[in-house]
C-alpha cells in the first residue's frame, strides 16, 4: 500500500509539472572546417523546447546587453506571433566568429531563466 502511494505521488508530480517552455536537445558547434568563411568559423546552435505561448513560434537572438564575460554567448529566445498552440519547435542561431576562442560556451534563456547551458563543441 505505501509503494502505491509512493507511486502515485511521483506521478502526480510528473503529471502536473507543466512542460511548456523547457528546454530540451541543445547543441553548439563551431565549424572550423575550411575554407573559412571568417577567420574564427561559424558557430551554430541548434535546440528544441516544447512551446506553447499562444504568442506564436519563438526564435533565438543575441541577449543585450551580454553578460560580463565576453567568452559567454548569451541568447534569448523571443517569440514571434504566427501559430498557436502547444509544439515542439526548433531552434537556430548562427554567428560567423572572428577568432577561434571568441566564445566557450552559451547559454540559452527564456522568460528571464536558463532553460540551456552548453560548452562549445569544436568540429575541425
């Protein structure tokens, strides 16, 4: 009888966590491969989040103004009004970088709160 109880309290749990606007899959990667189209590459983010703001579809966009480290790319994820409804949408930002250590790491806000935090993954 306490196992079921247990079990149905974590469901419970699970069940009424809303799961809009979180973040799920995010990658960053920069292209290092030649030719170059600058000399630091391209850096590419790419992520997924279940939304369902009846604003419309979001897309990502530098955060301004950064924060105090420079090495950190923050974006922010805004949204745009066309669909409604609950989805899973896709997500890209791309950024040609001047120098090979421009950026380490990105994270990704939305609301005001961090839904990804991610390192870098060099592609040469």
């Amino acid at each position: 009888m306490r196992q079921l109880a247990l079990l149905i309290l974590l469901f419970t749990a699970i069940a009424c966590n809303d799961p809009d606007d979180k973040g799920t899959e995010w990658t960053a990667i920069q292209d290092l491969q030649p030719p170059l189209k600058t000399p630091g590459g391209e850096l590419r983010v790419k992520g997924s989040m279940e939304y369902g703001d009846p604003s419309g579809s979001p897309r990502l966009e530098k955060r301004s103004p950064q924060g105090f480290n420079p090495k950190i790319l923050m974006l922010d994820v805004v949204p745009a009004a066309d669909a409604k409804g609950r989805k899973v949408v896709e997500l890209t930002y791309t950024e040609a970088l001047q120098t090979e250590d421009q950026h380490t790491s990105v994270e990704v806000y939305y609301k005001g709160e961090k839904i990804a935090d991610m390192k870098i993954e060099k592609v040469h």
